[in-house]
C-alpha cells in the first residue's frame, strides 16, 4: 500500500483535461489519462457550486477515503481528476464510493 498521490500543479490538471478519456454519473465526472509511471496520480476538483468551504472539504476527504481504500484493486500508471457535481454535496460515504466505483468500472481500471 501506497502512500496518496496528488495531482497538484493547474498544469498537470491541464494535461488530463485535453489529452484524458471522461466518464461520468450523478455524483462524479471522472478523467484518467495514462501517466508512464507505475503509481497513480489523483487530483479532487470540488467547486463553490458544489457548497462552502466545510461540504467541499468533507466531499474531498470522502473522495480521497473512497479511493485508498480501494487502491489496491486499481490497474496503475494513470492520472485521475474527480470532479465533483454538486449531487455529491451531503452524500453519505458509500454513495460517494458507489458511485466512484461506479466511474472506476466504466474506465475499465479495476484489476482482473
């Protein structure tokens, strides 16, 4: 088990933007882009529209939650951006890790 990995620099949220495939559902629109490095990088996107500044940090940790503890199920070398829509806002965890799943199977990211 890995320590979490962020996407941090707006230029690395840029390249995922242009050059990744997106899947979305109710809660999520999820990004992934192939990194060429054995680990993922993981990048949170929560807007204002989504709430204030206590929603959008709880929705980000249940985000990061639903993702380490799921990590080692994951193919890896790819960067993700999670954008949360505002449907997320006052979800209970295993909603948000539902519908993250949810995201994870549609990329085709889960190991076989």
């Amino acid at each position: 088990m890995s320590e979490f990995k962020s996407l941090r620099k707006n230029w690395e949220f840029q390249a995922v933007y242009r050059n990744g495939r997106s899947k979305a559902n109710r809660c999520f629109v999820m990004i992934i882009k192939k990194n060429d490095t054995s680990s993922n990088r993981v990048g949170i996107s929560v807007s204002k529209k989504v709430g204030n500044s206590v929603v959008r940090h709880r929705t980000t940790r249940l985000i990061r939650e639903s993702y380490r503890l799921n990590q080692d199920n994951l193919k890896t070398g790819y960067d993700m951006v999670v954008i949360a829509r505002q449907t997320a806002k006052g979800q209970n965890y295993h909603t948000i890790e539902s519908a993250f799943l949810h995201l994870i199977d549609l990329h085709h990211l889960k190991k076989s």
